[in-house]
C-alpha cells in the first residue's frame, strides 16, 4: 500500500518525507495510512529564512496590519474548516471533539485579532504603562516599551490539539511580528499540515512568517539565541529535556512550557445532591473523561467531594458515563471516540494501573467494553475508568500520575482547608475548579490554591448557562500554570502577545519620547495652526496639533444654574460655610462636570464636519477647585491616531483645564471619531 506523504513546508516550498520518516496510524482502526518526518532538512535554512524573510515582513507591518492579517486567516480558515472536520475523525475524535480542536483555534485567531485592533496601536512600538516622571520639571522622562523580537518563534506542539495547539500559538506569535515554525507531533501532523496548505495557499501570510516540520527538528535548538523563542506543549520529561539543551541555557533563550497538569475540580460543601450544583457538577466531570478521550492537559484527574456526598457522586457519575457510547467518531450517536494511537492507549492502561494500585476502580472495565463501528482491538479504544481513593492524604501516585486518557479518581474532603491541600498536592496545575454558590467558599479556596494554579473557574446555577466549562482555556485569559504545569503562561489576551517582544525602558524628552512612541507626550513640541482642529479631516491631522482657546470667566450664577438643572447640588458647590469646612475646598467651587461641560464649549467647533462622534474620555482628573470669578482656558491637543475602518478613524486629544494662573486644574483624554 502506497502511503500518505504528510510533507514539511520550509523556504517557501513543500517538502517531502525521507530519511527517517516514521509511520502514522489511524486511531480507529489501527490502519498505517501515512509517513512524516525527513532528516535532511536544513533548520540552519530554516532558521535564517524566517529570520530574513518572514520578520522583516512582519515587521515592516503595524499592529493593526497584523491583526488585520490574522482577522483575513481566520475567516478562510473557518470557511475551509469542513475539510479539517473530515481528516480529523483519523485521530479519534468525534465531531464535537473536533470542534473544540478546530473551531477552537479559529475563534482565538479572530480573538486575537479583534484585540490587536483594539488594545495594540496602530503603529510599530507597543507602550507599557504610564509615563514616569524622571524629574522634576518633567524634562525627562520613562517609558516602557515592546517591540518584536528578531529571531524565530520555535512551536513545538502536542498530538491532542492538532490546530487549536498551533493557531493558539501562531495568533500571538504573528501578532507580535515574529515569524514561527511549527513543529506538530508525528502522531497528529496530518492535520496540522491540511491547516497549514489552507493558510499557504490563501497567500494571505508573507513569506517566511510560518514554517512547517512535520518531524524532527534536529539540531535547530543548538542554533537559537535570546533573540528567538521556544513554545512548547507536552510532557514534563521531554519539557525538562529541552529546556536543558546547553545552547538554550547560554543563550537565555525564552522557553515557554505548558507540560503535565493533575487539574481537580471541587464540589462545593453547598453542592449537595439535589441541588443544580450537584448535577453540573457530575456534568463537567463527565464530559472531562470523556472529551478528545480524556487527553486534554485541562481535563480533570482528580475529583473532590465532601466525604458525605461521595458515594451519590460515584453513583451519578458511573451512571452518566455507562450512557456514554464508545465508538466510530464518524458515528453521530459517538459520545467517545479513540485515543490517539495504541501506544497512547499502553500508556494510560499502565498508568491506570498504578493509579489502581493506590484507589478501587469503581467503574469501566478496559478488559471488556463495547465499541460501535469499529474493531475494539484494532483501535485505540478504552472505556472511561473511575477510581475512588478512599486514603488521599496518604497515597501519593493519584496526585502524581497522569493518565492522559479517560481516567480520573475520585476522593473525599474534610473541610474546604483540607480540599485546597489536596488540590495542591498536583505539585501545579493548569486549572482547578469549584462549583459553588458559597462566595466564602471560593474566597478560601481561591486564597488556598491559587499559588498553585493557573486558572481557578467556578461555577453555579447563575452562570452555568454561560459558562465555558472546567477545560476550556480562553484566548483572553492566561493558559498555564506553575511547578509541574511548566510555569509557562500562553494567551492572556495582549500578554501572550509581549511573550514573543521585548520590554525596553526608554529615557528621554517628551519629544525623544514622542517621536518613539508616535502618542504625542506632554511638554513635548506643539504645532499650532489657524484652522480648527476640529474642521479637518483624520488624514490631515498630526501628532502634536494643537489648539489654545480663548477664556471663559466662571461665575457663581453659572455653578447655581448647573446645580438646579442637573439635581447636582452637593454642599462644596451650594453651601460656602460648609465648603471652607472642608480641607480640599476654600469655599463654594464649580462642579467638576461643569468644567468638563465649559471645556467643551471652548472648544467644539459646532458646524458639521469631519468630526463624526465623541466616543468617551480616559484619565480624568480635577487637580485644582475652580472658585466664582476664576478664568479657565484649554489646550487640545492630537495625542494618537488610530485608523478604525476606509471611512474613520479614532483620535485621542489630551486635553488640559487651566486657570488664570496657568496652574491645570483638569486633565483628560478625549476620543472622538473623524471622517477619513
């Protein structure tokens, strides 16, 4: 039988498989189908083609260009996905499972889009936090700042997740303007390589940004430096064979580890049976063993329950599980399908059985199970097996191995002090969860086991109608954990992002500090014209532009009338005795929002224009009280541009209130949108 050639794209062609090219079997039916893998790619080629060619690319682009990019692959991928649906029952999952794998790694991409747009300028250099002021006239001044790093981003992924495992970490990787190459593991790359021809072949990525190993890499470890990052998802023993490889070590080459996680899930002592706690509870557990086969590092290994409702726990759950049919994933009454291959199944039996040497197993039989549609032996299948440990504190491989399968122990708790300690003994763990209605409850527990944990989800009967489930990572919340979790920490939104940039701290003038950032710094130069700012179009404004209004004197008629209309009559503004009481006050003072309001006056140019709509303000704050009689002016001025769609574009303006004696009395940022 002639074999599938699952092929490698590098230096912009693709490639395929040869010398050491290892055979690929499908889960279901145990068929060798396909070879990947060739030891005479050049990672030294690789390497320097990604640096030379995929980065500059990417960095000649801005954020925004970027994510626009990514916004582009995504909806081509999730037009295309059917064809991934299809190849995907190969590596055992059912429909639902691929699912989670590849409409999962589409939806961060389009996350990781919308939030480049969002959160990320329109521009080259990311800036971190406030500015600081380095003196006291604030002639010099601190930034911190990101900027992509210029090496290559080395993926080195999982079986289970085949797209989610490389779309999670190519959104952030791209985003942040380094260019990557994906290592997927051989049990799994056929996938992985369909996902990468559909992006290819969109042309949508430039040349040189991503790069596809469907084997070994060789010695592409022994050629990095600071400048290039590895990601890896995987085992705690290949994880701490990799991080010791020398070079990485000399280098202080970035490693980033997502590894082996005894993740537990709590019932509350408020979730008794009965209550909608107690049934969402055996919910998610259930779906934990039996989702991809149990082989998701976010899946549930150990059970806690209050010692008294253990035995209702075991019964439901059993109960829940003994409907589960274990079978063909291309069957639509599946509800479990393969493991990945028989050499995965081995490892989870063999792992189960030390796991049964400390716990009874208390359901699933791997000896004697049914499967439907397809040969049982010839396949990776397993049944979902349950343990109960009835001597946690004692035993040790419960919260120690993982069987990365559909297996999971279940074990009794004291008190929420003791439940936590258990939960901690996983030595760190991607996530635990608690289903509670107790907000003490999860207090305790959120205190107790966070230093351990990466995630914490709770849940109960007001959010579980929206909730997203115990093993579901978010591409806006930090996916990770530390101690035997890796202590790695993959998207969190923009954070994942700055994983792959380095911060720098940039001293200066507020025009060095300008001119680098491209956001307009106070105390740096101005241009004033004679137009209104607010008569020209997004197009025609610059950074700096700046306008200076005329005064307004405001008098005690003006506060009263505010007070009256707006039902705003707080004693600082109506009552002066009561004012000069107070130690901000030196009487009766204008209102803020009548500043504000006054501010406004000063500086709307009223006829229609450019100018389409005020959006907000950011950073208000009132630095001085403005007593009847006292002169206020402003300065607008154009802090940041940012272009949203063809036809507008958002401006920032940094507005300053000041009196008579040039002392600012408020300060804040203004956010309009202008016609293009």
């Amino acid at each position: 039988m002639t074999l599938q050639g699952i092929e490698s794209y590098a230096l912009g062609a693709w490639v395929a498989p040869g010398p050491g090219a290892r055979p690929i079997a499908d889960a279901v039916t145990g068929a060798v189908f396909a070879e990947a893998g060739n030891d005479r790619l050049d990672m030294a080629a690789l390497r320097d083609h990604a640096r030379a060619t995929g980065g500059p690319a990417l960095r000649a682009m801005t954020f925004h260009d970027r994510a626009r990019m990514l916004k582009a692959l995504a909806t081509h991928l999730n037009a295309h996905r059917q064809a991934l649906y299809d190849l995907s029952y190969r590596t055992g999952a059912t429909l639902a499972d691929s699912k989670i794998d590849i409409d999962g790694g589409i939806g961060t991409v389009f996350v990781f889009a919308s939030k480049g747009r969002r959160e990320m300028p329109d521009g080259h250099v990311y800036t971190d936090g406030a500015i600081e002021q380095l003196s006291r006239a604030g002639s010099f001044l601190g930034q911190h700042i990101a900027t992509p790093l210029q090496g290559a981003a080395i993926h080195i992924n999982a079986f289970n997740f085949p797209v989610w495992g490389m779309l999670e970490k190519l959104a952030p990787t791209l985003l942040a303007g380094v260019p990557a190459i994906v290592k997927p593991a051989t049990a799994s790359a056929y996938l992985t390589e369909a996902c990468v021809r559909l992006i290819v072949d969109s042309g949508i990525l430039p040349e040189g940004a991503l790069q596809l190993v469907t084997g070994g890499l060789g010695d592409m470890l022994a050629r990095l430096d600071g400048q290039d990052v590895v990601s890896f998802t995987g085992s705690a023993a290949t994880a701490l064979h990799l991080r010791a490889t020398p070079n990485l070590l000399a280098n202080a080459t970035r490693f980033i580890a997502e590894q082996d996680s005894l993740n537990a899930s709590i019932l509350g002592p408020d979730a008794a049976p009965g209550t909608p706690e107690f049934d969402l509870f055996v919910t998610e557990a259930h779906r934990e063993m039996t989702a991809k086969a149990g082989q998701k590092c976010t899946a549930i290994r150990r059970i806690l329950a209050p010692e008294a409702h253990v035995p209702a726990l075991i019964e439901a759950l059993s109960a829940r599980l003994a409907q589960t049919e274990i079978g063909d994933p291309r069957r639509e009454a599946t509800g479990m399908g393969a493991l990945i291959s028989t050499a995965q199944r081995a490892d989870v039996l063999e792992k189960a059985a030390a796991i049964g040497r400390e716990a009874t197993r208390v359901f699933g039989t791997p000896e004697a199970f049914e499967v439907a549609g397809a040969d049982r032996d010839a396949g990776a299948f397993l049944p979902p097996m349950l343990f109960h440990c009835e001597t946690p504190d004692t035993a040790r491989t419960v919260h120690e191995t993982e069987a990365f399968g559909p297996v999971s122990t279940v074990m009794g708790y004291c008190d929420i002090a003791h439940a936590t300690g258990l939960l901690n003994r996983g030595g760190g763990s991607l996530v635990a969860s608690l289903i509670t209605r107790d907000p003490d409850v999860a207090r305790e527990v959120a205190l107790g086991a966070g230093a351990y944990h990466g995630r914490i989800y709770i849940n109960n009967r007001t959010s579980m109608g929206e909730a997203t489930g115990h093993g579901a990572p978010l591409p806006h919340m930090t996916h990770g954990g530390p101690g035997r979790a890796g202590g790695g920490e993959e998207l969190g939104g923009i954070r994942g992002v700055l994983h792959y940039m380095q911060r720098t701290a940039i001293q200066g003038s507020p025009d060095i500090l300008t001119g680098i950032t491209g956001a307009w710094v106070p105390g740096a130069a101005e241009r004033t014209t004679d137009s209104h700012l607010f008569t020209r179009r997004f197009g025609d404004l610059a950074i700096g532009d700046t306008l200076h209004t005329a005064e307004r004197t405001v008098t005690l008629d003006d506060i009263e009338t505010f007070a009256h209309f707006t039902g705003d009559t707080f004693y600082a503004h109506m009552d002066d005795a009561a004012a000069r009481r107070n130690p901000f006050f030196p009487g009766r003072v204008a209102h803020g929002y009548l500043l504000l309001s006054f501010a406004a006056g000063l500086f709307v140019q009223p006829d229609e224009g450019p100018v389409l709509a005020n959006t907000g303000l950011d950073s208000l704050r009132f630095m001085k009280p403005v007593e009847p009689g006292t002169r206020i002016k402003v300065r607008l001025t154009v802090k940041k541009k940012t272009r949203r769609t063809e036809e507008y574009g958002e401006v920032r303006w940094h507005v300053t209130l000041t009196d008579h004696e040039d002392d600012v009395v408020a300060e804040y940022e203004l956010l309009t949108m202008n016609a293009y």
